[in-house]
C-alpha cells in the first residue's frame, strides 16, 4: 500500500476513493472497504483511502471534546493494508480545510487534482463545511464531474448499526466482547515496559508496567481484564490492571500493568502488546497486601478460566 501526506503531484489509474477517518478500522469501515477495494478491481482502477490527520473533531472542538483514538495511526496504516486498500492519503485537517463546501471539495480536490473515477460512501457518510454534504448533494456535486457515487448500507452486528463512537463507549464501560465483536479485532494497547514500585514481587504477581506511546490512544475503564501479550514474537496469557493501585496509597495517576502468566525474563525498555479479551472485575481497595494476594490468586485462576475459553482472532 502506499502512503501519501500530500496530494500534489499524485498519479493514481482510475482512482476510487472514499473519504473518512476511519478510527478503529471496524467490520462498518472493512465492509466498505471491500466494497472500494472490489469496485477497483472491477473497472481496472486503484482504491484510495482520503483519510485525515489529525482527528476532525479534534481541530473544530479543540477546547470542549476529548477525543480518545481507537487506532494509533500505525495501526491504522496496518489494518487499511490488510484489507487489500492500494493508497492511502493522510490529508492534514485544518480550520482552513473544515470550511471547505463538500461541492468545492470534490470539484477541486477529488476531481481536479486526484482525477477521481469514483466515489464511495458509508450510508450516513457527511462531509464538508457543518457536514452538509450528504449523498443527494454529493450526488449532485458528482455527476455533472464525470464521478460515480456509490452508497455501501449500514453494516450491523447483532441488529446494531457498527460506530466508532459505539466501540468507544463499550471500551470506557468495560464492555471488551462487545467492543471486539464491532471491531472485528481484539482491541488492544501498545507500550513500553517501564520500572514501576516493584510491589507485585513481593507478593509473587510481578507486572510490566506499561508506558503507552501514543498519548492519544483511548485506555478502557478501569479494573482487572484477562488478556494476551505479544512479547517479541511469543504470545503469553496475562492479567492486566488498569486503575489508580487503591492498596498502594503513594500511586496517584493511574496506571496500565500486567502480569503475565508463567514468565519470569526481564523486559524492561522493551514494547510490548496487549490484546484485551474480557473485562474481570472492578477495581478493589484491599486492607493489606496479603488480601490483595488472595485476590489476585482467584483472579487468575477465573482468568485462566475465560481465556481458555474466549477465542477470537488478533489482528
């Protein structure tokens, strides 16, 4: 797949594009995808993602939304690549450009500098200055330009029309199997193993701390989760915490640990992944550390338990 920041001087064969953020890559976004990618291939043209960086939302309500990103954008770039998309343009989004008309748009963008054979749109796809361009008007920018518009309908999973937002929303209520069965994927974090209180060893459940990279990543609720951690090439059961450590009085900010089950190498500065696979528990404030560690020992077991038993797909 290739990359493009800028759309000067782009020479793509019959380009057929969509246009979206496409954060979390879900089953919605793919099913539109393989739509895209199929239509190329149909009429001997290449698909294109015009997607944006940063995040719409971000820069029109910078001050009263707080946008969390279901995707890092290298995870973005490799989910896009699974599929089989053959370009993708991250466009940078300014204020400048939120003021474009969807019209003004795709007459000189789409057509004029990407020569756009065809378009293809979600079923409740806005965009353009307020999100004016629904499909009527993007249908009646297209055509007298020579450019095909196509609707993809809602997908759905359970009677559910598939959102980002709805992912979003199951991650902050702990909701992991809902949010895994709409994106089609384990969700999961990425992050550097930093030194943490070191706590864990005394009571025989050492964690790796994690240091999550991209600041812009959503972290679900907090509490206990049973997970898989990807560690170099070698995938390990594991317990995560996530949460503000209520039995250690010095922790203050919270914090993304796990403890992974029989492993015992140090992995400190190293990255590692962390695919959830369902929520456990709330988080407990316990008396003492030897509580903690009667809790923790039936955790694990109830952990072993649901990964055992939970299969789906890492992507």
């Amino acid at each position: 797949m290739k990359i493009f920041y800028s759309i000067e001087n782009i020479k793509i064969n019959k380009p057929v594009l969509t246009v979206g953020t496409f954060d979390g890559v879900h089953l919605g976004h793919k099913d539109l995808l393989l739509h895209l990618v199929k239509k190329a291939k149909e009429i001997g043209g290449e698909s294109v993602v015009f997607s944006f960086f940063p995040h719409p939302r971000q820069v029109i309500f910078p001050d009263s939304v707080e946008l969390k990103h279901l995707n890092t954008q290298k995870e973005k770039i490799k989910l896009l690549e699974d599929i089989g998309v053959d370009n993708l343009i991250i466009y940078p989004f300014t204020k400048e450009f939120a003021e474009f008309d969807s019209c003004y748009f795709i007459n000189n963008i789409l057509h004029k500098q990407l020569d756009v054979n065809v378009l293809v749109v979600g079923h409740d796809h806005h965009f353009g200055r307020d999100r004016q361009g629904d499909f009527d008007k993007l249908k009646q920018c297209a055509k007298p330009l020579g450019i095909e518009l196509e609707k993809v309908g809602a997908f759905k999973v359970n009677n559910v029309n598939v959102s980002s937002t709805k992912i979003r929303n199951a991650l902050i209520d702990g909701k992991i199997q809902k949010a895994n069965a709409f994106l089609g994927y384990n969700f999961s974090l990425h992050g550097k193993v930093v030194h943490g209180n070191k706590i864990g060893r005394q009571i025989n459940f050492p964690t790796a701390n994690l240091y999550i990279i991209d600041v812009n990543k959503i972290i679900p609720k907090d509490g206990v989760y049973a997970v898989e951690v990807l560690v170099g090439n070698e995938k390990h059961q594991g317990m995560l915490n996530i949460g503000k450590k209520p039995t250690v009085k010095r922790t203050i900010y919270s914090t993304v640990e796990v403890h992974i089950f029989d492993f015992e190498k140090t992995i400190y500065d190293s990255q590692i992944t962390i695919f959830f696979k369902e929520f456990v528990r709330e988080e407990i404030k316990f008396e003492n550390l030897d509580e903690l560690k009667i809790q923790l020992t039936k955790d694990k077991k109830l952990v072993l338990n649901v990964l055992n038993k939970v299969s789906f797909p890492n992507k």
